[in-house]
C-alpha cells in the first residue's frame, strides 16, 4: 500500500470482486472513506447492493481485491463494524435500553463506560422516555432508531446502513435522517450509507457513490457541498439530485 | 365546469368488534365525492382506516353508520361495477397470467366468445403480451401487480379501487408501475380511487389528494387539487412546493 493513500484514508476497498461460480457480481470496486465521512451508494435496483454490504461487513468472503481499515485488512474481531438493517431488529425480551446496550455488550465494552454511553445516546436520540418499554410497544420507526442508537454506541470504525428508512413517510423520514445526521455529526462516525433514495442520498451524504448494474462497479462519485441543514427544495439540491436521477437512468 | 359526482361518502362511520365487546373506531364521519373519471388519491400514514374506507366502497364491509352511493345507488356489498387491485396481488397460482385475467370475466359474466379478445386486450395495455402462459410464481413483483390491475380492468368496471398496489415493489420498480398507471389511466380514464402512504406517488398518480388523520379512528384532513401536467416531474419545484405544504400540515408521529 502506498503510505500516502492510507494516511487519509478510514477505509480503503481495493478491488474488491465478488463471483459466484461463473457469475460475476462485483467487479473491482475502488473507493475510499475518510476518517468521519458519511458516503451514501446509490445503485439500479438488482445492483448487487446486498453482496455489496455482506463484503464490506465481512459476512462474506471476497473473491478478490479487500477492504482495509486504518491499513490493516478488515476483521471483524479486531475492527468494529456495525450494521443497521433494512428491517428493525431488536430483541423482543429485551427493552429499548437493553437494545440499545447489547452491541457495547457484544463488543465487550467495560461496564461501567457502557452505562455512561448508553446514557448519553438514549438522550441524543430521544429515546430516554422509552427506555424500559419491550419493543413490541414502540413503533416500526422507533425499532429503527434503537437499531441505528445500537450501532452508532459501539463507535464503529465503520458504520453500513442498509437503506434504514426506506419504508418510512417522508415526514418521519426527513425527521430520522437529521437525526442520523446529528449522531454522525456528533459523535464523528465513519458511515456508509446504502438507498434507492436519491433525495436521501442527497440530504444526508457529503459524497454519494453511483453503482452501475451487475457486474457492478462505481460509475461515479457525485461530491455534495451544500450546508446543513439542506434544504430540499434548494435549486442546488435538486439539481444535485437530477444529476445523480441521470446517473442511474441507463439501466 | 360541471362534474358528475361518481361515488360519494356520507358521514361515514365504522366500528369493529375486538374480542367479543371491545369497541375499535376506525373510521369517524368521513364525507367525501370522487367524480367521474377522476383519480382521486387518498393519502394517509399507517393506521388511518385508508384501507377499511376502500373496502366499506368495496362492499366487503359495511359501514356501522352513514351510507355510500355509487351514481346514486346505496352500495350494499360488492359488484362487478367495482374493481379491485389489492397490496398483495391476490392472483391464483395455479392458473397461468391469461387465466387469472380470464378469471375476472367469468365472474362479471361476460359472454365467453368476447374472453380471448379481452383478455389479450388488456395484457397488451399492461405490457404483459407473450406472458400468457406464465404462472404467478414465474413473474417478478411488479409484472403480478400488472396482472391483476389487467383483471380488474378487463372487465370494464365503472370505479378502479387500487388499495396500495405498489408497496410491496422497490423504488425504482415501483416509479415505473406509477408511470404505467398513468399511461393506462389516461387511455382507458375510469374512475380511480387510489389508496397509498407515499405522498411522492399521491402527488404523481392524483387529479386530487384527500389526506387521512393517523391513528384511530381515521379522520378526514383536508382535499387538495393537484394542477399539474401530466406525466409529472418529481423533481419539479411546484410538485416539492406542494409536497411540503401537505407534509406541514401533517402531524409527525413517531
């Protein structure tokens, strides 16, 4: 690895291929993140978005190429890689907080700094009033904010959210991504964001990465500079959003 | 201009019965007209009775009060006047794509030398010509949803009842299942009432856009009209404008 390259770099994915048998699903994807990044990946449905994300998160073998955090190849048992699933997933017999605490716990965070960052996030996502309910006493939207609260809490090296907010109304939606966005901005977590939704991609992304079909590789690399909070019915916003639309519209 | 009022709601209430006695409103006093060859979208977030609305007009369900009339006649249970495209497809797997559709016309009792005709007919209009033979399971999502809006259609009904047809599909599937709504809407206009919680497909598919008040019992909001050219742009600022003025006027519920 070239040392100026990784000096910047959070990760690094180099290569990165994905075949079964003869089939071919990604094919050498390049791109890196930098440390306190949130990149958004933006793709034609059947993009191979979810071998996509099951390599990033190691959960599947590479067939070539690899992902490098810090330098050093991806592993799972040294890095901390959390992930937020398109589906709410919580533990029906455990509470909001106990949730939201089972990532730290997994990860064998010392006791008493697991109370102290639990405390802290259930405030900053408003979650504090809710602690001691079961899940199946919230809402569909607040399954995935203790989802998303569980991952930020484990302060991944590197955060991958499957299109989290994707079955949301817009209203909602918006609300759970400035909150996303506070998280990140706060707690200055590296984040990879996956959406069909290019208006998401555009409000909540500094850098959005457009996928080609399969075999899939990066088309383009669409940087957002627009401050915050954005303003989706800002000329620019739209026209960001247009050019992203065009991007993927060749299918 | 003078509209014929095709369906119209009065005072509608509905209760249903959980656990032997315990009441659950669902709908509370929804008045409403829809008028002929209209599209009219009712838009409302998960537990607004959007869905108990469309089958009370349905006649798969009876309203504990008020009445609704469809050109003037009191709906009392369902009727080949009224067709409906359900969320979950509701297409029989073992019968092939013409069969499904055919199976629609049987029921309407149309004339059986007219079936090959329309059928074929109207899979054309939905783009499913050379998938006669197909079984449901064969299909992708959003090719099922156009077989059942080709039996729904094929059978001429005079009100098009479209319960969320799209939620199951993905985005990009699912804006061209709107497009071809539009297409086939705009070439054979019947009276349309569609029924979603995506205000992005309220604002492409309706001439108007009823809101719904979330949780229990559901409640009318407010009508909008929607003036603007066909097929829209989602990315037009007076189609975000309007967007947002509806949004604010929605409460957010977490």
């Amino acid at each position: 690895m070239e040392q100026s390259a990784a000096s910047n770099a959070k990760i690094e994915v180099r290569n990165l291929t994905k075949k079964f048998g003869d089939l071919l699903v990604l094919d050498r994807i390049n791109f890196n993140i930098k440390k306190g990044e949130l990149v958004a990946i933006v793709g034609p449905t059947g993009c191979g978005k979810t071998t996509f994300l099951n390599c990033m998160s190691k959960l599947t073998d590479t067939t070539d190429g690899d992902i490098f955090i810090d330098g050093v190849p991806a592993d799972p048992v040294k890095h901390n890689l959390a992930f937020v699933f398109q589906e709410p997933t919580a533990l029906p017999w455990r509470t909001v907080a106990q949730n939201v605490v089972y990532g730290m716990e997994v990860k064998g965070v010392p006791e008493k700094e697991r109370a102290e960052r639990l405390e802290y996030i259930l405030n900053l996502v408003g979650l504090k009033d809710t602690a001691d309910l079961y899940p199946n006493q919230v809402s569909a939207s607040m399954m995935q904010r203790i989802a998303v609260a569980r991952a930020f809490a484990v302060n991944p090296d590197l955060l991958l959210m499957d299109e989290p907010y994707g079955q949301l109304d817009v209203k909602l939606r918006f609300y759970l991504e400035d909150e996303l966005v506070k998280l990140w901005q706060t707690l200055n977590s590296t984040v990879l964001f996956i959406t069909h939704n290019i208006e998401e991609a555009v409000y909540v992304a500094e850098r959005i990465l457009v996928l080609t079909p399969k075999p899939t590789k990066v088309r383009a690399e669409v940087i957002v500079d627009l401050p915050r909070p954005r303003n989706f019915l800002d000329p620019r916003f739209v026209e960001i959003r247009r050019q992203v639309t065009e991007l993927i519209r060749w299918w | 201009m003078n509209k014929h009022v095709k369906i119209s709601a009065e005072n509608v209430s509905k209760e249903f019965i959980q656990k032997g006695t315990q009441r659950v409103p669902v709908l509370k006093d929804i008045s409403l007209q829809v008028f002929d060859q209209e599209l009219l979208v009712v838009l409302g977030p998960g537990q607004s009775g959007k869905t108990t609305l469309l089958r009370i007009i349905a006649g798969l369900e009876k309203p504990t009060q008020g009445r609704i009339t469809l050109d003037g006649e009191e709906i009392r249970g369902p009727g080949p006047d009224r067709g409906l495209v359900f969320q979950s497809y509701m297409l029989f797997p073992w019968k092939t794509v013409e069969a499904n559709v055919r199976l629609g016309l049987e029921m309407a009792q149309v004339p059986k030398e007219k079936h090959a005709e329309t059928v074929r007919h109207y899979l054309d209009l939905v783009g499913l010509n050379g998938f006669e033979k197909y079984y449901p399971h064969q299909l992708s999502g959003g090719m099922k949803q156009r077989v059942g809006i080709a039996r729904a259609f094929s059978t001429q009904p005079k009100v098009m009842l479209m319960d969320e047809p799209f939620g199951q599909l993905d985005a990009q599937t699912r804006l061209f299942m709107e497009r071809e709504t539009e297409r086939i809407w705009l070439s054979d206009k019947r009276t349309t009432i569609f029924i979603t919680n995506n205000i992005d497909e309220a604002l492409l598919l309706g001439d108007r856009i009823v809101t719904l008040e979330g949780k229990l019992p559901g409640r009318m909001k407010k009508s909008y009209e929607v003036n603007l050219p066909r097929p829209r742009d989602p990315m037009d600022m007076e189609f975000l404008k309007l967007r947002h003025t509806i949004t604010s006027e929605q409460e957010l519920t977490l």
